[in-house]
C-alpha cells in the first residue's frame, strides 16, 4: 500500500482537471500540461480535490501517478524554478529578447547559444541563471543540459553548478609537493 498514493491532491482555485482516456490534462494560470496514466491508476475527481486508487499489486504506479499528478498541480499555478550559479572570471550569460535563447560565454573560443524550449523561461541576474516553466521534468533537464556545458571543475571550482552543489575541492600538485591536506 502506498503511503503516498493514499493522500489527495488538492486543488487550488483556478486550476482546472480534467480526465479522459487515461490522460489528464490539468490547466492553470501558468500553463497547461498533459499526463498519461497507467491503466491500473483510477483518478476520481471531487470538488476541491483528486483521489488516485490503483489495483492491488500497483502501488508504485499509484504512488507515482499522484507525485505527477501533484507535480503538474504544482507547475500551473506557481511554476518550478531551477538556479544555476557562473563561476570563473569572464563567465558570464546574457538572454536574447527576440527568440529568448540564453548565450554563455564560460571560456571557450565561441559563445554558446541555446534557445529555450516550449514552456521554459531564462532570467539571469548578475552570476545565476534561473530557469522556470511549469513541468518540472522539463525544468530539470534544461538546467541539467546547461550544467552540462561546463561542469565545475573540482581544483579551481570553475563552471557552472546548481546555486545549492558543494563542490569538492581536490588539492593541486603544488600543495601536495610541500605537505599541504594530505600525504605527499
């Protein structure tokens, strides 16, 4: 039995649910979404909230529908955001405003200019980049993708990191040479 599944989900005012052939479209303030459940999840709508109930032997699908469900609740009425922090000197990001793409400037040869997809908003304020849109998956794979240009390096701590990652620091040759953090 699943301790998640067993909670409802509220709904908020403005947001609309509606379920038709193991899809669930739910629209909001800030967007729509589409989800497609399995077939062993029934949703059963009330006013002001969602009941999931799975078949026996389902209690991770059921567990799962309704964190999606909840998720997508989540997205068109407040919208997920993800930040990224620029470190290195000369690491900097700009937002064009005619195709809203984001352009990096993180040390290579050539800027790197990625637009946005449906659904996701750039912002940047000083050294962070903050990315929004209401799915939360797509949220999560565009700050991954961004991440992913340049990694932090873990001697200088150098690249692009999530605003709340430690990076772990290595000590470099010259520290190790004389004695410093660890055996030489």
């Amino acid at each position: 039995m699943s301790k998640i599944g067993k909670m409802p989900i509220n709904i908020p005012e403005g947001v609309r649910i509606t379920i038709s052939d193991h899809k669930v479209m739910i629209s909001g303030p800030k967007g729509e979404l589409t989800l497609t459940i399995p077939k062993e999840v029934k949703l059963t709508v009330e006013p002001n909230r969602v009941i999931c109930q799975a078949a026996k032997g389902y209690g991770n699908l059921w567990g799962l529908s309704r964190t999606l469900i909840n998720n997508a609740v989540i997205g068109v009425t407040q919208e997920w955001t993800r930040t990224l922090e620029l470190i290195g000197v000369g690491y900097r990001a700009s937002v064009e405003a005619e195709d809203k793409s984001i352009v990096l400037i993180v040390g290579f040869s050539h800027p790197v200019k990625i637009s946005a997809p449906p659904g996701i908003a750039f912002n940047v304020s000083e050294n962070k980049i903050i990315i929004s849109g209401c799915d939360k998956q797509r949220v999560g794979e565009m700050a991954a993708q961004l991440r992913r240009i340049r990694p932090p390096e873990p001697y200088k701590g150098k690249g692009i990191k999530y605003i709340e990652e430690k990076i772990k620091r290595k000590v470099g040759k010259v520290a190790k040479a004389i004695g410093v953090g660890g055996k030489a």
